[in-house]
C-alpha cells in the first residue's frame, strides 16, 4: 500500500507523462481486447448446444474426373435415400438428422415473408434443446401428412404472434395451408442462424429424387472422431450405387467427418490469426513507447532513486516500487483499453453485419457473413485476458527502465555532471526500440496495404451493368394460387409481367424487368447449350428474363437487341448469350442469327443478341458461360414455388420513396402476396463484399495506430537526443554552425534509425505477407508497388517526427548550452 499510495504522488507530479503512457497502453490493449473477444467467440467458445463439441457434418471430397460438373467437389449432403439408410446401418452415431433451408408467407393483413428450416424431429433432442412453450417434434410427424406443425422462434412469437402463452396448439396460415403451433423455442436459440423464423418437419419419402440436404450428426459418447470417419467411409463404400434415386461418383467414398463448429468457422480461422499477429505487433508498439518514456523518466529520477538507495533501499526494494508504478499505470491503460475494446468491437459487428434475409446472403450466413459475429462480448474470459495481458504488458515495459536504473552506480548517478557512458548505452537502448517500432509498424502497413489495395480492385471490377438506382425485390408465389393455362403461358408469367408493367408507370420509373436470378443472389440453372454445326458447352447458366430487364438493370448490348414482346408470341424461342458463352461458341464469325438449343427438352432457337460479361455470382470470381431465354419459352415457370420471381426497377427517385407504391400494386394483385428481399443492387454488391471490406478496416486501423505510435517514438527518441547532446550542440553553434547543419545532424540520426527499421521490416514481411496470400484479390503478396509506397511512406513520417527536434536544436542558445548542468 506504501508503494501505491507513492506511485500515485508520483503520478499526480508528472500528469501529462502518465496520460500520455495511458493513451498509448490503452491503445494496444484495447486493440488485443478487441480481437481477443471476437477470437473467442468465434474460435473458442463451444456452440450453444449440448455438447456441441460432439455434432459432426458428413463431407465428400469428389475429385474433378469424378464429379458431374467436371469441377473439385467438396459435398456435405445426402439424398432421403442416403439418409435412410445411413441412421439404420451407423453404429457411431447416436443421431442424425435432415435439414433444408425454405420460406414461407405468413399470412396477416400485411403478408410476411418468413425464413424457415424443414428438420428432421430428431434435431431438437441432438441439439439438447426444449421449447420455452410447447413441444418439440415427434418421431410421427417426420412422414408426408403429419408434417403440418411448426415451432416459431422467440422473436416471431413476440413480433407477430403477441407473445401468446397459449400459443401452442393454435393455427398459423403458411403459404396458405394451415399449421399447428406445436412449441416456441426459447430467446437465446438460434439454428442454424439468428434469421431462422420457423422450423417444420422434414418430410420427405426415400424415393422422392432430391439431393443435397444437409445431415447433421452426433457421435456417441466415448467414440473418437477418427473410429467414426472409418465407419462413414465404409457405409459410403456399402452405400454406393443402391440407390436408383441417389446417382453417385463411380469413385470410392472420399469421406471426411467435420465438427459443426469446424466447418462453419474454417473460413476465418487464418485471418483472425493474421489479425492476432497484428495487434501483438501494436500492442509491442504500445510498450515500447511507454519503455521509452519510462527511460526518458528514468534520467530525471535518477539522483532520488540514488539517494534512496544511499540512504539504504536495496535493489530489490527500489526495482520493487518502480514495477509497482509501472504495473498501476498498466492497469489504468487496461481500464482504458477496455472501453476502447468494448466501442471498437461494437463498430467491428455492425460494420461487418450483411444483409439480413438469406435469400440475398452469399454463403448461407444471413446477417453475419463472418460466423457467429453476433456471439461478440466482452465476457469474463476477456476481461481475465485483459487483466493478464495488462500485467505482462506492465512487467514488459517497466522490466528495461526499471534494470537500467538498478545497474546504476548509487555515488555515480547522484553526480550530474558524470554518466556519459551510462547515457551512451541508454540512447542506444532507445534508439534499438525504435528501430524494432519502425520494423514492426512496417510489416503492418504492408499487410493493410495489400488489403486495401485488394479490396479497392475488387469494388472496382468491372460488373458488366451499371448498379447505381436500382432497386430490386422478390416475390415468391405459391404452385397451387397460379394454376398452368398452358406450359407456355403459365399465370405466373402472366402476374410478373403485370406488376413490371404497373411499376413502369410509377412517376420516375425508367424501367422494370424482372428474372428468377439476381447477380450475386446464389442460384442457379446450368444446362448444355449446344451450337448448330458446332460443339456444345456445358455448365452454362441459364437465366429467364423479360424484355425489359436488360435495361432495368444497365446491361451493355454488344451485338443484335434483346428481347421484344413480338419474341413472347413467337413459337420458336429468341436466346440471348453473354460475351463468355459467343467466345466458346462462335470464336471465329458472328453468333447473331445461329441456331443453338438449350438442354433436353428446349426448343432450337436463334440468338438474337450478345450481351457483356456480368459478375453473376461473386466479384471475385471470372463470369461464365450464360444464356439467357424469355420467360414465355422456359419449361415450368418463372421461378421456383420457394424463391419466386426477382424483380428490378430502375428510377431516377430515391428507392425507399417507391417502395410503399410497389407493395401497394403487389397488395392489389393478391394480397396474401409479400413483397420480400427488397435492397438496391448497391447494398446487394456492398454485401458481397463485406468481409474483405472489414478486413481490410481492420488491418487498416491497426496499422495507423502503430504508425501514430511509431511516430510519436520517434520524436520522443530525437526530442530526448537534443536534450542529451543541447551541451554539443550549444558548442557547434558557437563555432559556426549553420542552421541547417544542426538541422541534418537530428535528421541523420532520425533517417538511420528509420531506414533501419525499414531495412528489418522488408526482410521480415517477406516470411509473414505470404499468410495473407488466401485474402487477397489481383494483388500478389509480394506486389512491389505497395512494398515501395509503404516503405517511402515511414521514410517521410520519419522526417517528419525528426524535423521538429531539428528546429528545436537550432534555436538552443550557445550561452546557455555551455552552462548546461
């Protein structure tokens, strides 16, 4: 207590030094703080389910000879059939259980799109949860008929059901049949994301052909992992070729068991350690910069610390009361480094949040493209790893000031005039820990430039259309409401080119066109497109759009025009084909008025027109082959009965402004429509870039925050210089010196120590850059440009912070430095 009560006084006699020291471990601390909390909830807090460590997923690993597509396959779903058979043959396995992602219109007096989960009943009980009201599913209702039942989420019970505790056994009209509420689940739980609405019954009979659903298992008790991936790969083994209604790989079974939490946080595992690198690198900043202001102390305390010490304090007790100092400054620097950690791990969630509905979310995350990033908190492991980083950091910075005082000479640091070697070793010490800030603050500059670089030349790929006042939305529409007149003329078709029509007409509606596929809205139709005398192309993507929706959404015509309304009445259809697809197809002549056909069962056609390259499914990936065919010329409908039609209005008014018109055309169509998945195609592109963008934040601002710190350690080191050599300098002057001699020699000093830091930081990225190589778009890990930008970069910021200690030394007065001590 004596110690504190002195390291306080201590404190109150220098309170710029300790707020400056506050600052700057704060910074570093709340920087580690701030990952640490999102490292532990996404990489090291279990899942919140019953033993969670437990619930595995299934993987195939096809290989490109062997897979349908002629592509590398990586599978984690089964058909019903699979499904069936693999519960009843498993013997390490204590469950398994179906699921499929759908949605549903609930109906009220405005019509609400729900998003869903058909499960199988067995879910609920390997999740080791129970409903807050209600029941879970039973074994009965897994079969087609005894399906109707539905458990709601907590949110949708209070928002749309007005937290009814007599609920359960009540009726919800979904997509126009009736539901029995069975249970509501409780308001921590979410499966398999926080958008999940809804869950029902999977119900599906083994000869039904669908493929793809994804299995969730759990490993019995006692069975290791590895005994289970054995018995998978004999059961796949057993299993291949069975089943009429499963087509398989003719290959063996590749098959690999994943932990749930494995699979869903694999791909964030290197950034967020490339992350934890960084900030352990601002956090070594942070430290230095302290160390060094605890030594530029340390020539001010050392005639009390020497007189204690004559006096009679041993070494042990005077290094004793200086950690005590430097570990209470550390604590304060946590409590600020906490706060900051709490703010900036706010920002991080709501700026790396996406669009809400999965519909439009790539990956199947709605909400949180990086996993689990709702999960966030400053918790009580966090705050243990604050505390203890908060005493190593105090121990690290205080250990070198708090040496270099004890090895002092008690008689010889009690002179002032004496300790000119003492104060030789100390410049060097400090400048070495420069050298070693510049160092490390560059090989974080680099890596944020090779993020930022990446990230802008992927929000500037070219997207093939222009995204600016586009407004888009989705309708789904039920098979039973909209009964066939005939293939051609389905009353789908007809509803969607009704509201196109309605919504042209809406003041400030440059166009509207509508599509079953939306650019980076992940779905797709790939079909063999076969040329008239040529050879065919296979996985082309085909896309049914209406007349307008080329110029809705800003598509640039190349060759010939794009659809009309005389093509709709046409009994031979009108194709139009992308840049990509005429390359494959027509390399050497013109494609306009060639005739292709379009999979099994379409119609020979001729291509009307060549449209550009559109980024159709992510920005980063190359456009494919695509075809695109009129509305009234594909098989079936528009658009799938779950996912319905995509619709997009160009205006020259603010999109939010057109909103309550269109749901208003919707309503007078059908009211127990919804219009859902309304965003403009800038949120949707923004979206697709979330992560790269939070990244590149990130990196970004931990980078300028070391090279703040590095800067101001820098001055401090050349200020400290000037003040040590003020007797020299003094002398110099007398004799003649100009100005701008004494300017050079403070910038010579500076420039070394800073292109010796940059010499250590170019060698050293050259190893730790390559990490980044996975995250990175058109860019190289080694790109010279960045590496030369950067490196100039900390050149310049080094004269900066050396030119003021520069002037300074120049105004010294040569009377006055020749009376200095």
């Amino acid at each position: 207590m004596h110690d504190i009560r002195y390291a306080f006084r201590q404190m109150k006699r220098a309170p710029g030094f300790v707020i400056v020291a506050i600052l700057t471990l704060g910074l570093g601390i709340g920087a580690n703080t701030a990952i640490f909390s999102i490292v532990n909830a996404i990489l090291l807090r279990p899942l919140p389910y019953k033993n969670s460590d437990r619930l595995i997923r299934i993987v195939e690993n096809i290989p490109a000879e062997e897979s349908f597509s002629g592509l590398p396959e990586r599978t984690t779903g089964m058909s019903p059939d699979a499904f069936v058979e693999w519960r009843s043959r498993t013997t390490t396995l204590s469950g398994m259980a179906m699921e499929r992602p759908f949605s549903m219109t609930l109906a009220r007096q405005e019509a609400v799109r729900l998003s869903g989960l058909q499960v199988s009943p067995s879910l609920f009980p390997m999740l080791g949860v129970q409903p807050a009201l209600g029941r879970v599913f039973e074994a009965a209702e897994e079969k087609t008929g005894s399906d109707k039942v539905v458990i709601v989420s907590h949110a949708i019970w209070q928002k749309y059901l007005g937290a009814d505790l007599q609920i359960p056994g009540q009726t919800l009209m979904l997509d126009d049949s009736p539901y029995i509420v069975v249970g509501v689940m409780p308001r921590d739980f979410s499966y398999p994301n926080p958008q999940t609405d809804f869950w029902t019954p999977l119900a599906l009979p083994p000869q039904e052909q669908v493929f793809g659903l994804q299995v969730i298992a759990r490993l019995k008790d006692g069975i290791p992992i590895t005994a289970a991936a054995e018995e998978a790969t004999r059961i796949g083994r057993e299993f291949r070729g069975e089943s009429q209604n499963d087509p398989q790989p003719p290959g063996p079974p590749r098959i690999e068991l994943l932990t749930v939490k494995e699979e869903l946080v694999a791909p964030v595992r290197l950034p967020l350690l490339v992350f934890v690198i960084a900030v352990s690198f601002v956090l070594l900043v942070a430290c230095i910069n302290v160390a060094n202001l605890f030594l530029a102390r340390a020539t001010i305390r050392n005639r009390e610390i020497a007189i204690r010490m004559m006096l009679g304090a041993g070494r042990g007790r005077v290094l004793r009361q200086l950690l005590t100092e430097n570990i209470l400054i550390a604590f304060l620097g946590g409590a600020a480094g906490v706060a900051l950690a709490f703010a900036g791990s706010r920002f991080f969630i709501a700026y790396g949040q996406g669009l809400a509905r999965l519909a439009l979310t790539r990956g199947g995350n709605a909400g949180n493209v990086i996993p689990r990033l709702n999960e966030v908190t400053i918790d009580t492991r966090v705050l243990l790893f604050t505390l203890g980083l908060t005493v190593a950091s105090g121990i690290l910075f205080g250990l070198i000031p708090a040496f270099q005082i004890g090895r002092s000479n008690a008689l010889h640091a009690s002179d002032s005039r004496t300790g000119g070697s003492s104060k030789v070793s100390l410049r060097v010490l400090r400048s070495a820990m420069v050298i070693g800030q510049v160092a490390l603050t560059l090989v974080l500059l680099l890596g944020a430039g090779l993020m930022i670089k990446s990230f802008v030349r992927l929000s500037n790929t070219d997207l093939g259309y222009d995204p600016a006042n586009v407004l888009t939305f989705n309708i789904p529409q039920r098979e039973l409401a909209y009964p066939q007149e005939e293939w051609k003329q389905p009353q789908r078709t007809v509803f969607a080119h009704e509201v196109t029509r309605r919504v042209s007409s809406i003041p400030g509606v440059e166009a509207a066109g509508f599509t079953n596929v939306l650019p980076m809205v992940q779905m797709r139709l790939s079909l063999g497109v076969n040329a008239e005398g040529r050879s065919s192309v296979q996985d082309v993507d085909c896309f049914t759009v209406s007349p307008d929706y080329f110029r809705a959404m800003g598509m640039r015509m190349i060759d010939g025009r794009g659809f009309t309304v005389e093509d709709a009445r046409s009994p031979r259809p009108v194709y139009v084909i992308n840049r990509t697809l005429a390359h494959r197809l027509f390399s050497n002549g013109n494609p306009i008025g060639k005739t292709v056909s379009l999979g099994p069962n379409m119609a020979a056609g001729e291509v009307a027109g060549v449209v550009d390259d559109v980024r159709q499914r992510t920005l980063d990936e190359q456009p494919t082959p695509v075809i695109f065919v009129g509305p009234e010329h594909t098989i079936g409908v528009v658009g799938e009965a779950e996912s319905g039609v995509y619709f997009a209005v160009r205006t020259r008014r603010a999109a939010a402004a057109i909103v309550p018109e269109i749901r208003n055309i919707v309503r007078d169509l059908d009211p127990k429509l919804a219009v859902d998945n309304i965003a403009t195609m800038n949120q949707i592109i923004s979206n697709s870039i979330v992560t790269p963008r939070s990244y590149a934040v990130l990196l970004g601002s931990f980078s300028a925050a070391a090279l703040v710190l590095a800067s101001i350690g820098l001055y401090g080191v050349l200020s400290y210089f000037v003040t040590q050599r003020t007797r020299e300098i003094g002398i110099r002057l007398a004799l003649g010196a100009k100005n701008r001699e004494v300017i050079g020699l403070v910038l010579r000093e500076g420039l070394a120590m800073g292109a010796s830091g940059v010499a250590i930081g170019l060698v050293s990225s050259l190893a730790l850059t390559k990490y980044l190589e996975k995250m990175l778009f058109g860019v190289t890990a080694l790109d010279p440009t960045t590496f030369l930008i950067v490196s100039a970069t900390l050149v310049v910021v080094t004269l900066a912070a050396s030119y003021v200690p520069a002037r300074h030394a120049t105004r010294i007065d040569p009377l006055t430095a020749l009376r200095y001590e």
